[in-house]
C-alpha cells in the first residue's frame, strides 16, 4: 500500500509541476494583465498542491517526489511555442491550458477509480488536485 501512496504523490507532484511549467511558458506570451492575474493564481494553486506532496512525501519515503523530467518541459515549451506560432491570442492560450488540464483531470480520476486502498491523507491531496482542476477549467472558459 505505502508504494502506491507513493506512486500516486509522485503522480499528482509530476501533474502539478507540470501544470506549473505550463503556465510559466504561456504566462510570458499573455498581452492581457487580467488573463495574466488569473494565472498567478492558477500557478500558486498547483505550488501549494505540490508543496502538500512534498509535505507528506517524507512519511513514506526519504527520497524527493517525482516532477516533470527535462524532456517533458522541454516537449511542453515546444508544444506551447508550436501552437502559439500564429496565434498567441488569449482565448488560443486559455485553450492550450484547458487541454493540459483536461488531461490532468483525467488522469487524476483515474487514480482514484483505480486506487481505492491509498491513504486518507494521499486520497485527500489527489480529490484536492482534481477539483483545484476542475475549477481551473471554469476559470479558463471565460477566455476563450
């Protein structure tokens, strides 16, 4: 059970570094300040689930949680400066998080269908994760 509490944190760590990646990149694209304000705050919501990993992390390992590896940022900025290439709108960036999300969403729902012995405390940050992204997409449909 404690390796899948721990393959799940890695699993929400690496989804919300990546979140947190993507909004960087698409952040120094964004013309519109509001647009920008909305994504500080998306930013710091995947932080502050990455930071309840890392808090519970050491209870079940004395290792560091799992991010994003260098490819997959580098494959995520690659994505970002491909489709932003001839529209960089706000609406076409809102889109591009909302996709990222989506698949967030979905990956997350399936470790909890998937995981029903984790830890209260796991089970916890991973519901947290998923609504934080559910409420992200309603956020971003303002701006397509």
């Amino acid at each position: 059970m404690e390796n899948q509490n721990l393959n799940i944190l890695d699993e929400v760590n690496k989804g919300a570094t990546m979140g947190m990646d993507a909004i960087s990149y698409v952040s120094k694209k964004a013309s519109c300040n509001q647009f920008k304000q909305v994504l500080d705050t998306e930013y710091n919501k995947y932080e502050r689930i990455s930071q309840r990993v890392n808090d519970l992390y050491s209870q079940y390992s004395n290792k560091e949680p799992h991010e994003t590896n260098a490819m997959n940022k580098a494959m995520t900025w690659y994505g970002i400066q491909m489709n932003t290439m001839t529209d960089d709108s706000t609406s076409k960036l809102s889109e591009l998080l909302m996709n990222g999300t989506n698949m967030g969403i979905i990956e997350g729902r399936r470790l909890l269908n998937q995981n029903e012995h984790m830890a209260p405390d796991v089970k916890n940050i991973l519901n947290d994760f998923v609504a934080m992204q559910e409420d992200s997409i309603e956020t971003l449909k303002k701006y397509l």
